[in-house]
C-alpha cells in the first residue's frame, strides 16, 4: 500500500513540475534577454544587433528588451566558445550568429562548438564581403589589385575581421582564383578594426562587409572595387562582382546574421522565439534604419535556417578542403 501511494505521489509530483514548466514557459520572457555578439561594438554584427532588437520590448513582441553583451576576440572565437560551454539554456541569453564563420571554424578545429551546439531561431540579413582600398589608392579596379599582387608577392597586405570568417574566405578565394599570395592580416576588435585599418593606411587594402563598407565609403573614406557574391548589391549597384572582373569567387563568404539559443533550451521557448523574431525583424523601424545602415536584410525561419545551416556546412566542408 504505501509503495502504491508513494508511487502516486511520484506521479503527481511529476505532472505537477511539467504544468509549472509549462507556466513558466508560456510566461516568458519575465525580464530581459541578453544577445551576446561575438565582435566588438561599432562592427557590423554589433550594428545590426543593435537596430533588429529595437522593437523587443512592445507588447505583441517578446513584451521585454533585448540587451547587447559584447564577447570579441579570435575572429568569434572568444563569444561562441563561451556561449557554447557556460551560457544558461534558459531563454535569456542568446546570441547572434554569423555564418560562414562559425561552421568554417569547426570545421577547421581549435574550438570547442559546432553548428550541433546551438539552436538557430532566425536570420535577419545576409551581408556580401567586398574589397576595399583607401579614398587616395591607387588601385581603381581589382585587376589593378591582382597586377600589383603578381608584381610584389606577399607584399600586398589586407585587412580582415579573423581567421576562417567570411573576409578570411573571400580573401582565399580571390588568391586561388588570381593565382596570387597576398598577406591578409586579421585584426582584434572584428571589421569595425580592420576598416579603420585600411582607413588610416595601415593596410594596403581590406576585405570587409558591404555595410561596413557602405557606411564607410559614404564618409568619404574608402573606394569599394568589388562584391564576393553572384550578384551586385542593390546598396553598391555601381561595384561590379568579382566573376565580372575575371575572378572566380562566388558567394561561399557571404555573412549570414541571425539568433540562436544554447542547446537544451525548452523547446517551448524555441518556438516562441521563432514565432516572434522574424516579426520583430520586419518592423517598420527596423527595416528603415538598416536601408539607412546599408545593411542588406534577409530574414529566414528557424526551418529555413535549419537548412542553411545544413547546406553552408556542405559546401565549406568541400571548400575548405581546396583552400
């Protein structure tokens, strides 16, 4: 009798800590979330971050705001390996991702992540990288680049925010593709620290994000030559593609933002984030102060994230290979 009724109690108690779970989970959030963004303030990613969570607080939105937490260091590195090892997966911390980065970084190893450690739940922008040189260069096109290039191997030096990051795979890809070695120097602090580089003649040039570079030629401070995608963007319709100018480089490095979650977050606070995000992304504010950024926007689904994810991690597995 009495392991009947403590066998009863034991059910009981368990039914009653899966409704508080769900209480709880259908009360969140209770207070504010923390994005983490694995690059430095004034970057691109931190920039962006800053703009898609302006509408977090409104009442037919997550109903609490969204704070930025800066973790830079190692091209992503530093941020992704914490937030994949110590951060709660209880809602509250979540983090912006940037693809290619992180996958190329697994894939090439040193880190303790893979895209198996995070929860993706949407996408706001996919931003190209571009090739960018000082308002005074000399370089007007890039087959100036890649003749100074095959004239003075390794000496032409370029910026960019890490190692194994969309600029660090664009950069590879314009060596194979001109058949050239040039010196790409990553900087601390992201691209926000590799423009100012090109920006104050540190560097002979830079491989940077369209809108670092839009916000930056817009001052007046650099020339952009050319845009690593298929495409040109509609923010630079003026700056011809790389494969217009000869160079076989395709969009393998173009910098797709989004949230995710630390593994083993509930799946009810999964599907809520998911549910709202992409709306919060699609606010009227939102998207007129990334067009006034020069800040491309393409917002996905959890599912179709999902399946990016999946399709960027076959292509630079067999990318990184030949690089």
């Amino acid at each position: 009798m009495m392991r009947w009724i403590f066998g009863i109690m034991l059910a009981v108690t368990g039914m009653l800590s899966l409704v508080a779970a769900a209480m709880a989970d259908d009360a969140y959030p209770e207070r504010p979330v923390l994005l983490m963004v694995s690059y430095g303030a004034g970057g691109a990613t931190d920039f962006q971050a800053r703009i898609v969570t302006l509408a977090a607080g409104e009442e037919d939105m997550l109903a609490q705001p969204i704070a930025i937490v800066n973790k830079p260091g190692a091209g992503g590195r530093v941020g992704w390996n914490w937030f994949a090892t110590e951060a709660e997966a209880d809602g509250y911390t979540l983090a912006a991702y940037n693809i290619p980065h992180f996958v190329a970084q697994s894939i090439k190893g040193g880190v303790q992540y893979s895209a198996d450690s995070f929860e993706p739940i949407a996408n706001w922008g996919a931003d190209p990288a571009v090739f960018v040189v000082g308002k005074d260069s000399a370089f007007n096109s890039m087959s100036d680049v890649i003749t100074f290039a095959k004239e003075n191997p390794g000496k032409l030096t370029f910026s960019g925010a890490g190692l194994f990051v969309g600029h660090h795979i664009a950069a590879l890809q314009i060596e194979k593709a001109a058949g050239v070695k040039m010196a790409y120097i990553p900087t601390k602090g992201g691209g926000a620290a590799a423009m100012k580089a090109v920006i104050a003649g540190d560097v002979l040039a830079g491989v940077n994000n369209l809108s670092d570079a839009f916000r930056a030629r817009e001052a007046g401070d650099v020339k952009i030559l050319g845009v690593a995608d298929l495409e040109r963007n509609d923010f630079l319709p003026d700056v011809p593609t790389m494969m217009e100018q000869g160079l076989d480089v395709d969009n393998a490095s173009v910098n797709f933002r989004g949230v995710m979650a630390p593994k083993g977050t509930p799946q009810a606070i999964i599907d809520k984030l998911a549910a709202t995000l992409p709306k919060m992304f699609e606010h009227k504010n939102v998207v007129k102060r990334m067009k006034a950024g020069g800040s491309p926007m393409h917002i996905m689904t959890r599912e179709e994230v999902q399946a990016m994810w999946a399709k960027r991690q076959e292509t630079l597995s067999e990318l990184l290979k030949g690089l």
